[in-house]
C-alpha cells in the first residue's frame, strides 16, 4: 500500500512529470498532513480537538515518519494536531517529496528524467511510466464522492488532502465537482488531520489575497 | 474499555464503557469485524458508558459501519454522552452514521 504522501505525490505531478501548483502554494503543509495520516493509520499517534498524542514509539520502518514520530515522542510541549503540521511544515519537507518520489520510482510508478531548457537550466521531472495507481486513486476519489455509500476513513482522509490542495478540479469535471460538493463538506470534517491542513491552508490563501489586495501597484 | 454483547431480536448490542482512544480502539474494531464475519451485520453501539472518543474511535466505528452495510446490514448508535456526541457532530459523523437518543428508538429502527 503507498502512504498518503506517494499517493499526493502521484496528485501533484502532471503528465509531463512536472509539479503542479497546489492551493495557496501549500504543498509542505499537505505533505506534514500525510506524514501524521499515515502516523495515526499506523496506530503510532491518536488526535481529538484539543490534543495530538502518541500512542506507540515502535518504528514504522519508513524513515520520515519514524523521523515525526520520534520528533513527536520526544517533544516536551504538548501540541495539538494544528500545532504539529505547522511544526513539520516547518522543517524540511523536501526530504518528504525526496522520499515518496524515490519509492515510486523503485516501484515503477515512475521515473526521473533530468531535462535542459533555454540550453543552461536543468529541471528534474518525474514522468509516469505506470499510471495505473494514480488512475486507481482518481477512481477511489471519484467513486466514494459521487456515492452515498459509506467510505472507507483511509479514502475520506485522502479525499482531505486532495481537498486542501486544491485538486478535486483536477479529477472532476465542473458539473460532477458541482454534484460532488454537498458530500465533500461532510467528508472534510471527518478526518481531523485532514480538516486541519485545509483550515491552515485555507488561512494562508485568505492571508494572500488581503496582503494582494492592500499592495500598492 | 469494556466491551459487552448482547442479542435482541437478532440484533447485536455492543455497549462500550470507558475511553475509545489509540489504545484501546484495536479491541473494538476487531470485535466488530468478528461480529460480522460470523454473519451478524446489524450492530447496535450503546455508547451510554462511553466517556471519551478519539479519532481512532471514530475511523473504527466509521470502518465498522462500512463493513455492516457491505454484509448486507447497519451500524448504528444510541445514547451518546454530551461530550462524546459533541465530538462526533463537530467531526460530522453523525451526518453519515444513524444516531439515536434511546436504546429503544434504535432497537425499533434496527428492527
């Protein structure tokens, strides 16, 4: 099974393999949000309203979230969930982005390709090579927002994400996104981590546009 | 936690006393499953004796849902302290699991 920052990570590249932009230009904070969802799946932390608490040092095995978790278990200020994706937002989540793309790409899903453009600039881009996870993860969304069944709290967190970041528009036309709206605000709130990585996002957008529209030009 | 069964009218009454939290959530969910897996899917959570939900709680209890309604039948709940029911309008889980104030009322919806 990916973790909630490779499936992201399949979310955020386009069909060329290059970054998409992401809500509010937020992308660290939805990849902190998937590194605690994976965390709490994991049975190594639980959340409430008030509190983020770790339940179980034991590692995970994969390195960045035993690297959160030991960050989390060692810390001595009690934070809650916000607190906690603010603080590894706040690190480098570079090495997050670093890892989900090396496991996808030892997993076939993808590959790096490095590319010169104006002869001198190189960029790095992660084109498909297997699109059948990313295609299963759009039909997962798609199916659990276009249905009344109950969904699974795995997909209603990735849905969260997916959310927060901006890319419901992606995988839905305008009218189904329309459809889809009254079951995706109910679904926001049912996974706290989630819920709270589109409030911060959310926020930081609201910041943006008061600070463009005070601006002088 | 403490968990106890109980049938009526072929439904399965499961009453949780105490704290659904990371720690003891497993218990329920494999209580659950076990439920189900021997073919009992409509549940009955009395959560009268439970003082505390997490998310835990709350992703099990939606997992449990998920599986009573693909085995054919339902998850619901009945008489939720004010606290605990506090956490689970906030989070919306009572938009999407049925909810009941009486052992009585749910019994007759399960019915």
């Amino acid at each position: 099974m990916l973790t909630f920052a490779e499936e992201i990570m399949l979310l955020i590249l386009d069909d060329d393999g290059s970054f998409l932009p992401t809500r509010g230009g937020a992308v660290e904070y939805i990849l902190a949000g998937a590194v605690l969802m994976d965390l709490a799946f994991a049975n190594r932390i639980d959340t409430d309203l008030e509190h983020l608490t770790c339940l179980d040092t034991v590692p995970t095995g994969n390195p960045i979230l035993d690297q959160a978790l030991a960050h989390i278990a060692d810390s001595s200020q009690p934070k809650d969930t916000r607190g906690w994706i603010e603080t590894l937002a706040g690190q480098d989540t570079a090495e997050i982005r670093q890892q989900a793309l090396a496991s996808l790409i030892e997993r076939g899903i993808l590959e790096s390709q490095d590319k010169k453009f104006l002869w001198v600039f190189r960029a790095r881009r992660y084109p498909t090579i297997d699109g059948r996870v990313e295609r299963e993860v759009r039909l997962r969304i798609s199916d659990v927002l276009l249905s009344d069944d109950i969904p699974d709290p795995r997909d209603v967190a990735m849905i969260c994400l997916v959310d927060a970041a901006g890319f419901l528009r992606d995988i839905f036309t305008a009218g189904e996104l329309e459809r889809a709206t009254p079951r995706v605000e109910q679904l926001r709130k049912m996974d706290l981590i989630g819920h709270e990585v589109g409030s911060v996002i959310a926020e930081i957008e609201r910041s943006v546009m008061m600070a463009m529209a005070i601006s002088p030009h | 936690m403490k968990i106890e069964e109980q049938t009526v009218d072929s439904v399965v009454i499961v009453s949780l006393d105490g704290r659904v939290d990371g720690s003891t959530a497993p218990d329920l969910e494999k209580h659950i499953s076990d439920v189900v897996e021997r073919g009992d899917a409509r549940i009955l959570l009395d959560c009268s004796k439970m003082d505390y939900i997490g998310s835990t709680g709350l992703r099990v209890m939606l997992a449990g849902a998920k599986k009573c309604q693909q085995g054919g039948g339902n998850l619901v709940l009945c008489t939720l302290r004010a606290t605990c029911k506090s956490v689970m309008e906030v989070s919306g889980f009572l938009t999407m699991l049925d909810y009941y104030d009486t052992r009585e009322s749910a019994l007759a919806a399960q019915s």
